[in-house]
C-alpha cells in the first residue's frame, strides 16, 4: 500500500501532470487555492447546482448555476480560499447595491444576488452569486463570425464599430457610476468587460449544460507520482461562456463591467495596484496617489484598441526581478512621449531614470533608437502583432481603423482619446464627462 501525498505548497515543484486545454493554473488546486468543482456539485445546501464552467481568472472559477428556489439560472463565482480572506468585492457590491435603485447607470454594472462561504479540501471559500452574463469582451471577440477567417492569418480580429461604440459607452455609464459613489474599478480591461445575454429562464437545462461531446473540452488530472490527489479536482472544463446568447443587434446589445475585487476607495488605495501593465496611467507608475483618473486612462487605451484592434502602448510583462520592472516601465515612459507628447516636468522628475532617455534641459529624447520613427517598418513579430508602437497617436489611429470610420470621424476620436490621455489626473475628463460628447450618443 503506497503513502498518501503530501500537502502541497507553492514551494514545491509541479505535481500534476500537463493539461492540454486552456484553463486555470492546475497546481493552484492546493489548500489556499481553488476549490475543486465538478459538474452537478451542489452549493449553500443545495440552493445552487453547477451544470456549466463559464471563465476563471487568477483568484477564482466562475460557473453557472441552477438556483432552485426561484428556478433561475445564476453565475457562481467561488474564490480561492487565500483570496476569500478578504471581503473587497463582496463590500463593493453591496455597497453600490443600496446605490443602484436611484441610478439608472447601475445596470451597466453586473449585480450581486447572493453570498456564503463554503468548506472544500483546499480552505473555506468565499462564494459570490451573480447574474448569468455572456462572456467577456476577450472572449467575444474570439467568437463573432466576422472575425474566423483569423485562424488562417488572413486578419486581426476587431469588432464592428457600432459594436465597439456601444461597448464603450456603456462602459463609460458604468464607470460614471461607480465613481460617482467614490470607488475606483481599479482593473478596467477587456476581461472585466462582459455581455449582457437574453432572457434565458425559460432554456431548458439541457440546452445549458456543459457539452463534454466537442473534443477538448474536458480532460482528466493525474499526479506525476501516480498518487491519488484529493485537493484537485478530478477533470478541469474548458470554458464555455454564453456567446449564443448574447443579443448582436445595436438596440439589444449591452455590456457591464464587472469583477470589483480589485475597487477601492481613493483615500484607502491598494499596496499592489491589479491595472493591467499596458494600461497603466503614469501616476500608478511613479507610485503617486490614485484616484478615478486611473481608470479614465484605462478607458482611453481601450478606445484606442477596440476600434483599432491593436494595443495602444505594448509593454513586456515577461520576467519580474527589478531590473526588468524597471525596463517595462521606461520602455512605457518613452512610448507615452512618442505617442502622446513630451512628458511634463512633473513626470521628468519623479522618473528615477529619465536622464537615461531624456535631455533633462529640453525634455527631448537622448539617442532614440530607429524603430521610434514614425514611418519605421520591420516583419518581425512585434512589429506585425503591435504595429509601429512608437508612432504619434493620429498615425497610427489613421492606419488601423476600423474601414468605417472616416476621417473626420476619425480626428474627433484621437481628439478624445487626447484629452483622456492627460499626463495629469486632474486634467482628464471624467465619465461623467465624456458621456456628454455627441461621439458617445447611440441612436
């Protein structure tokens, strides 16, 4: 008879064996971690019942739910026993929830219905009910027909315009809202961006439960050892979010920004901001004080990406120690001032290593390298994913815009995303704001 395993810990070395499907990070089923989920798994009692895997991120797994008091189908978002430690999400939600019935932007905001904890092998797991919700902005824009012909290198995907439009405006009421009651999203990005779907009470449950037929969708978990693991699960899904229930015409549509794990209060601001590194606003950079402006600045880089289908500013994230931080980060500096404009002062100086890159006098870039021309061209990789990064904004607004798009229309968005881009918070406009330009009015 062989020994038991032993408790994993994040100092061990891997323990399970590769999954070849996308989903999250198996070895993070360990105490502290995941809680292992398998379908028809019954929560709160049996208030709850798991029939689909809808998406995961990095502190927890998200599925949908039967609700069998009220025969509803819900999304069940179950965190890691290390992240259920903290009640940041669910203080958020409830607090806007008082909020939400004087405001008429609250539904751009996916609403909390329900909470309590739960006991599994790996810790005691916060679990947060939400509203079904079809998938996030990533994910939609994987799936919409237009964009398949992608998967043979003939295309970027990119939504329509209208689509993206919408996607930003109700994205712009969302965020009005919260800021309005004094909290910061915080991680504004395309995976906290999820579509609205149909009524969908009356689907039948067979319809919506995880389809395990399409191959790679589902595949079993095995320690290297050959032991039995009783804090993983015994088969990971891939998720299989609700795109064909997501409404795709422009008076149906609608988005929600979701996820406020990651909120907070400008007079409590967080030790570690969770801002994607792309999108990050020069004063969460230089460490300076956060306010809503952060996810204003967020919000202008995904104008930008959404109706371009390229990233506004492309910053490595591979490797952490500090030297590459310190790499990441000035690479993004020096990217602000071809993109946007010369860097004020006030950035100059609190940037520890500007004197690297900038005369200190004049504020103009020392030695630029030739990829930082505007009419540089290069068939590497980077050049082919990201464009020419270094280019003034109007430039390469004008290249990669959606064909639609004309350019008058065209001078009025970089306008836009100008003053979005301020270099200080105080100077960008709010959402407030922004909902009153005629370019933010849908028909």
């Amino acid at each position: 008879m062989t020994s038991p395993p032993p408790t994993p810990n994040p100092e061990d070395g891997r323990r399970l064996q590769s999954v070849g499907i996308p989903c999250e990070w198996p070895e993070r089923y360990q105490p502290g971690g995941y809680h292992p989920v398998e379908l028809e798994d019954k929560f709160k009692n049996g208030a709850y019942t798991v029939i689909r895997k809808l998406g995961y991120g990095g502190f927890s797994t998200v599925w949908l739910a039967v609700e069998s008091l009220n025969k509803r189908y819900v999304a069940l978002k179950i965190m890691t026993a290390k992240e259920s430690s903290t009640d940041t999400e669910l203080e958020m939600a409830q607090f806007l929830s008082q909020k939400a019935d004087a405001d008429p932007k609250s539904e751009y905001i996916v609403p909390l219905l329900d909470t309590f904890m739960h006991e599994g092998p790996n810790g005691i797991h916060r679990c947060l009910v939400f509203e079904a919700m079809g998938p996030s902005a990533t994910v939609m824009l994987e799936e919409l027909p237009e964009n398949k012909p992608k998967y043979y290198g003939k295309m970027r995907p990119r939504y329509p315009k209208w689509m993206a439009k919408t996607m930003l405006t109700h994205m712009l009421r969302g965020l009005a809202f919260l800021h309005e009651n004094g909290i910061v999203h915080g991680d504004v990005q395309p995976g906290n961006i999820l579509f609205a779907i149909e009524n969908i009470s009356n689907v039948e449950e067979k319809e919506l439960k995880q389809n395990e037929t399409i191959p790679d969708t589902v595949t079993p978990i095995h320690r290297r050892d050959g032991k039995v693991d009783k804090w993983a699960p015994k088969k990971v899904y891939l998720e299989q979010a609700l795109y064909n229930y997501v409404p795709q015409s422009p008076d149906l549509l609608k988005v929600k920004l979701s996820d406020l794990g990651r909120a907070f209060r400008p007079s409590d601001p967080p030790s570690k901001p969770a801002m994607p590194i792309a999108l990050r606003a020069p004063e969460l950079i230089l460490g300076k004080p956060l306010s809503a402006a952060i996810d204003i600045w967020a919000f202008g880089c995904l104008m930008f990406e959404f109706l371009t289908a390229r990233t506004l500013f492309a910053v490595a994230t591979f490797g952490w120690d500090e030297q590459q931080q310190n790499d990441a980060d000035d690479s993004h500096f020096i990217q602000f001032y071809k993109v946007i404009g010369k860097l004020p002062d006030s950035i100059i100086d609190a940037w520890p290593r500007s004197s690297k890159y900038f005369d200190l006098v004049t504020g103009e870039r020392i030695n630029p390298r030739p990829q930082e021309a505007d009419d540089y061209h290069s068939n590497d990789m980077s050049f082919q994913l990201f464009g020419n990064r270094y280019a003034r904004l109007e430039v390469r607004f004008g290249k990669d815009k959606h064909e639609t798009i004309n350019d008058e229309e065209s001078a009025v968005v970089c306008s836009i995303i100008r003053q979005i881009l301020s270099y200080s918070p105080e100077d960008r406009p709010s959402a407030a704001d922004l909902l009153k330009h005629p370019w933010f009015a849908l028909k």
